[in-house]
C-alpha cells in the first residue's frame, strides 16, 4: 500500500466490498498500462467522488458517465481538436507525449496523468486543466498523491475550486444510475 492510499483511508474508510477489475482487458483497451497506485486507490475505493466535487474516474465504472475508457476516448480526440486552435501547455511539446484523463469535477475541470515518451506508469505525474480555458497546471506527484495532498490542503491548485477541499470530508463510491 502507498503511503497516498494510507493517508486515503484516514480520511476516508474504505468501502466494505473491494472493487475488482480485469486490469488486463481494461490496459488493451487503452493501449497502454496503468499506474500501480491508480489500480490500489480504485481496488480499495472504485470510481469515487471526494467532497461532492472530485470525481475519480474507473474502467467500466457503474456509473456509466465516470468510466475511464469512455472518457479517455472522448477527450482524446476533444484534446486533438483543441491543439488545432489552441496553444499547448509546455508540457506536451515533446514529441509522443499525451494526456490521459483520470478524474473530473462538478465544474468540469479534467485531472489527467502525463504521459511521456519512456517515462513508465508509476512514473507519471499530474496534469489539472481548468474548464472551459487553456490554463493547465502540473503538479509532479502521482494521482493518488494528488489527490490524498489537495484532500489535506498541503497541495494547492489555482485550477480547482477554492471551496475544495471541504473541512469535514465526504466520500462516495460511484454506483450505477
């Protein structure tokens, strides 16, 4: 267990029943691998939303609009469409790098991971994207320590609502609607 997914559970107690996914099928669909502490935080939490406005995206989640295939193929080829007539950030200048979704808000910001040229999953970092605007912030850490340092407020985003994180926490495992 990571040290993030640790800091996790205080926050929040883990659900009764563990989420269980065919991580195989899931990768062929993306065509690439996962990171390791994605797979744990959606082992132990699922497709989840964090103080009613962060939600984290799952493969095949029951509820159909935060399932991470679909959202991986529809922002791709938004991303495509936007890079035509916007600027893209520094980050994704190198030649094979993309994005790839991993999580949302209520008000339509998108978290992603980094992908670049022989960097592996676990060493991919976090890319937050305001909605409806160009500007994009990376933060160097993986999603789950993203995620586990916005809940605490030791990482701070000029993207993400300044109500998020709230003061007592709310969780909620995403289930079908």
């Amino acid at each position: 267990m990571t040290n993030a997914l640790a800091r996790l559970l205080e926050i929040a107690p883990a659900p009764s029943r563990p989420r269980r996914k065919d991580w195989g099928e899931a990768e062929r669909t993306l065509a690439v691998e996962l990171p390791d502490d994605y797979k744990e935080l959606i082992g132990v939490y699922g497709g989840s939303r964090w103080d009613d406005y962060l939600y984290v995206l799952e493969p095949d989640c029951p509820n159909r609009h935060y399932d991470l295939l679909k959202w991986t193929k529809y922002q791709f080829e938004d991303l495509e469409d936007l890079w035509e007539v916007e600027k893209r950030p520094a980050e994704l200048e190198a030649e094979g790098s993309v994005v790839i979704p991993w999580a949302t808000t209520d008000n339509g910001e998108c978290l992603y991971w980094l992908v670049l040229p022989g960097r592996q999953p676990n060493e991919w970092t976090v890319m937050v994207n305001e909605a409806r605007g160009p500007r994009w912030e990376h933060h160097s850490v993986s999603c789950t320590q993203f995620l586990a340092s916005a809940l605490t407020g030791e990482l701070q985003s000029d993207i993400l609502s300044s109500l998020f994180p709230l003061a007592a926490h709310e969780f909620s495992r995403l289930e079908a609607v």
